[in-house]
C-alpha cells in the first residue's frame, strides 16, 4: 500500500494529515493541527513526523505565497515549442514589471479559453527561489517529493460532476478563490481580504494563537434572518472582529461570479470554516447559487461528529493525495531537485568512493587485501573490459574539459561585452543628469511665484468646495443609516462637531448604539463601512449595560 504525508505550513499553524491509497481507495490515518513560533518550525516538523511514523514516507507540502500570471496562446501540438513560448511570455511579463526572471521558480498548465476555442488559457504560477530553498530546510530531514500550491490540489478531494461549475473559497491568512469550470481549474484569485487581520485581534485579546483557534471554533455567526435563542455567549464579542472581514470576502466574491454565466456551487474550505454557520451566512449573499462546506470525496459517509476535524486538515489532505499521484502532476515544484543533488554527489565524490565503480586495475593484489586502484598504462596484453571502461571515461574527461573551457572562454567576452555596454549607458546617464540639473535650476527659479499663485486659488477652491459638500451630507447621512441599521439596534445618541484635519474642516460624527446581541451591531458597523458616508470609521469594543451591548461608532463625514 502506498501511504503520503501531507503538511500545509502557514505562518502560524500546521496542518499534516497522512492518507493511505489500496488500489482506488483512499483512507486518512493520522491527522491534526500544532501551532508553532518562528524558532521552533523544525522541531515541529520532526515532532509530526516522528509522531506519523513517516521518516521513509514521502511528504507533499504546499508552496508559500506563489503569485499567479495568466495569458493565452494558440493551440500549439508542439508541446516544445509551447513550453518555449510560455517561457519566453513570462519572462516579457517579468521585464514588463521590472522583474527578474531568474528570481523565481515557475510551473504551469493549460485550460480551455472560454471566449476562444482557437486558443489555449496558461495558468502561470510562480515562488521565489529562495522562499522555497528556506522551506525546503526546514524539511531537510524528511523525503520531500511534491511541492505544490493548495489552491490547485484542492480539487483532489472533490468529486467533480461533468458541465458543472463550482467555486472554492478557501477562507485562511491569505483568501483564495479556485474558479473550476467543467472539471478543470479555469482561475485562482487572490483576494486583497482575508481572516488574518481578524485572527490576529483575537490572537491580541486572548494572548495566544491556540486560543485564538479555539475562539473562532466555538463562535457561532448569524444571519439577519436568525434569531439567537441561546442568549448571549462568551465568544460572540468577537463577531466585531470576524463579520466585517467575511462581509468584504463575499463582496469581492460576488465580483468573481459576475465573470460566468452561472456557477453551481459554491465550497469553503481553510480554518474560517471552523466558525459555526459560516456557510449560511455565505448562502444568505448568494441565494440562486448552493453554498458548502467542502468534504473529502471518499469520507462522505462519515460520522458527522467526526467530519468537522477531518475539514480542518482539507488542504493536508489534499496535498497527500497530490503526493500519491492525482492532481496537475506538472505544477509540482520539486522538480528535477532530486536529480541535481544526484549530480552534486557526483561531482564531489571523493577518489575512494570510486572503487567497484570501474573495478581494480591488472596488478591488484588481493593476496594483501588491498583495495587500491592499479592501473597499468601499458598498451602489451589484451585489451579487457576495464581497459575499455578506462578508455571511455578519460576521453568524457577531456570532451567535458574542453567543452568547460570553450564555454569560460566564450563567457569572459560576453561579460566584457556587456561591460563596455553598461559603461557606455554610464556615460549618457551621467550626461542626461547634468542637462536634468539645469532644467532643474530654471524650474526652481520660477517656483516661488508659482506657490503664490497656487495658494491663492486653493484657498478659494476649498472655500467654494466647502460650502458646495456641506448642503446634503447630513441628510444623506440620516437617510443611510435609516436603511442600514437592523431592526433590532437602536442609536441613542448621534454628535456632530467639527475638527481640523490638515488645513481642512472636517464634520466628525459620533454614533452611540446599543443592542441586545454583539452581532446586530457588528452588522451595523459593517453596512456603516460600505455605505461610503463616513470616513476614517472606527469603533469602540462593546460593553455589556444590563440587556444592552453598548458601542460608539466616529468617522468624519464623507464630501462630495
């Protein structure tokens, strides 16, 4: 039976799970999530695969921070001369963008374009050689054989239907959203929010990131359409801390689905699934599409008490299967590593690690037990198997010595090449700078006039565009809040003053809320953001008076 390790490491937490494959099926042994500080990531590394029993098993680890490049090309059937062309479109890409090419390490793959079937869509994923060499060390005692991005081996644990398209969110530090259409991986983006700012509160209110973990496993979310029965819990404080995040999420989600003509289903994943009701706060923003939770395949009919951990560890699991053979095989950035410490054993090998490789030379004496090497160079006697073996090796020797020198050579004149080239560009740099200095000179002389002026008019552009924000912001304000404000909240209090910000007057408005659930108001305070009325908007943690969650809410009035 053939067995993987598979590790999703984060910036704070591990998740390992180790899945064994007979024939087709597929079966998780051990699973779990550590937490870990910086300085003890190798030791933690050990502890999970001493705990696995997987020190001769091989290990699927997920890539960090990849970023993500697309473009089209023509269906090409030379698939050499298409692997040219997306390489040489990459690294126009990387000058486009004042990138250096040879900074990272790319992988890619290819997908239906859905606006031309004459061309192809490359999904071009890239990782920076060194982040990936830092990883790969704090590894270095485990067999590492397949390194990956989750965001694409996460379609291993689904069980994808024929014409169907489906979304996967997968809600961690860094939020990503797999876009598969017709069973294969069409998109992954990137979303600017993500749960890491939210865990960091916690983790700053609790003073520890396995009770931050806790917090947001045993923190129940409602709907506006729910009603909590179970009166006010511990845990649902921090609901000021987790909506506003999810409600950005699925903001820029709805963005995603507008770019298909329908999708199916929608899939979360990641440690923001740990949040109790977490998919119907999603159903309630996407009521024509079926948002769930994402289950491994082959473990639909487990428990369901037991379910819930194996969710946890999703993107472990699919990592391991990724390592047992499924999956994009070509987007595995391990590459041909193996092969080039092959090589670098080779090429350091001592003499003494020779012997048995070519076999003793005529005239060895194993009457004394020796186990030296001696040659006879002589061309008398016959000419055997180990002259042979000889022969061919000195002449690699000198082929592989010319063709080093030829090259060194040719090497030294492109570099002196390029020296007189970068020289020369030194030379007009220097030249462009003086005639820049002077412009510069002229410039200056003229700019004191220039800042009376400008000042001038300034001063009576704000006045004018004062007097012009100021008519409706109040009543826009009021009519705002009238229909953002759940039913069940109540404002007590709304101030109006005036502060200095810069050389401008700003009106700074004050809000006082109360309520008897945390999350009512934390709706509030989320819908106050995104109705674009107040800047700056900053609220104060809620406190418990009586029945009643009190909060404050400021911001400066927003002009136009």
């Amino acid at each position: 039976m053939q067995s993987c390790l598979g590790i999703t490491l984060s910036d704070k937490l591990i998740k390992y799970a180790k899945v064994e494959k007979d024939a087709n099926n597929l079966k998780v042994i051990s699973f779990g999530v550590k937490f870990y500080e910086p300085q003890d990531l190798y030791a933690t590394i050990g502890q999970i695969i001493n705990e696995t029993d997987s020190k001769k098993t091989p290990v699927s680890i997920n890539t960090l921070n990849e970023q993500y490049y697309y473009f089209n090309i023509f269906n090409l059937t030379n698939s050499d001369y298409a692997k040219k062309a997306i390489e040489l479109e990459f690294e126009s890409f990387c000058n486009d963008n004042h990138l250096n090419p040879r900074v990272y390490e790319g992988r890619f793959t290819k997908t239906k374009d859905l606006a031309n079937e004459d061309k192809e869509k490359v999904i071009y994923i890239y990782q920076n050689k060194l982040e990936l060499e830092e990883k790969l060390n704090s590894f270095k005692d485990a067999r590492v054989t397949t390194i990956t991005p989750t965001s694409t081996a996460i379609a291993n644990i689904m069980n994808l239907e024929r014409g169907k398209n489906v979304l996967v969110v997968d809600l961690e530090d860094r939020t990503t959203v797999t876009t598969i259409i017709n069973q294969q991986i069409n998109n992954v983006d990137i979303l600017t929010q993500g749960l890491s700012q939210t865990f960091e509160a916690i983790k700053t209110k609790e003073n520890s990131t396995a009770k931050a973990y806790e917090v947001m496993k045993n923190t129940t979310i409602y709907t506006m359409e729910m009603q909590a029965s179970a009166g006010m819990d511990k845990n649902m404080e921090y609901l000021q801390y987790i909506v506003p995040s999810l409600y950005k999420i699925t903001q820029e989600l709805q963005n995603i689905t507008k770019n298909y003509k329908k999708i199916d289903k929608i899939y979360l994943t990641g440690y923001g699934t740990t949040i109790n009701n977490i998919d119907l706060y999603f159903q309630e923003y996407f009521k024509d599409t079926k948002v769930e939770i994402l289950k491994p395949f082959f473990l639909e009919n487990a428990a369901q008490n037991n379910i819930k951990d194996y969710i946890e560890v999703n993107s472990a699991i699919a990592l391991a299967i990724q390592g047992l053979g499924y999956g994009i095989k070509a987007l595995n950035f391990i590459g041909t590593k193996a092969a080039f410490k092959d090589m670098k054993s080779l090429l350091s090998m001592d003499i003494k690690d020779i012997k048995g490789f070519m076999g003793a030379g005529r005239g060895s004496s194993k009457a004394k037990g020796a186990s030296k090497f001696n040659f006879d160079f002589s061309l008398k006697g016959s000419f055997d198997n180990v002259d042979a073996g000889l022969v061919r090796n000195i002449f690699v020797i000198l082929i592989v010595t010319i063709v080093f020198a030829v090259a060194s050579y040719l090497l030294s004149e492109q570099i002196e090449k390029q020296k007189e080239v970068a020289q020369d560009i030194i030379t007009d740099t220097e030249k462009q700078i003086q005639l820049a200095e002077a412009d510069d000179y002229k410039i200056k002389d003229k700019t004191q006039d220039y800042q009376r002026y400008k000042l001038n008019l300034e001063n009576t552009s704000s006045a004018i565009e004062t007097k012009r924000s100021r008519k409706n912001q109040i009543t826009t304000l009021l009519n705002r809040i009238i229909y953002t404000i759940p039913q069940e909240a109540t404002i007590t209090q709304i101030q109006n003053t005036e502060k200095t910000a810069g050389s401008s007057i700003v009106q700074h408005i004050k809000i006082d809320v109360q309520a008897r659930e945390y999350d009512k108001i934390a709706y509030f305070v989320a819908k106050l953001k995104n109705a674009s009325v107040l800047e700056n908007i900053v609220s104060t943690e809620g406190s418990k008076e009586g029945d009643h969650v009190k909060i404050s809410i400021e911001g400066d009035l927003k002009t136009y």
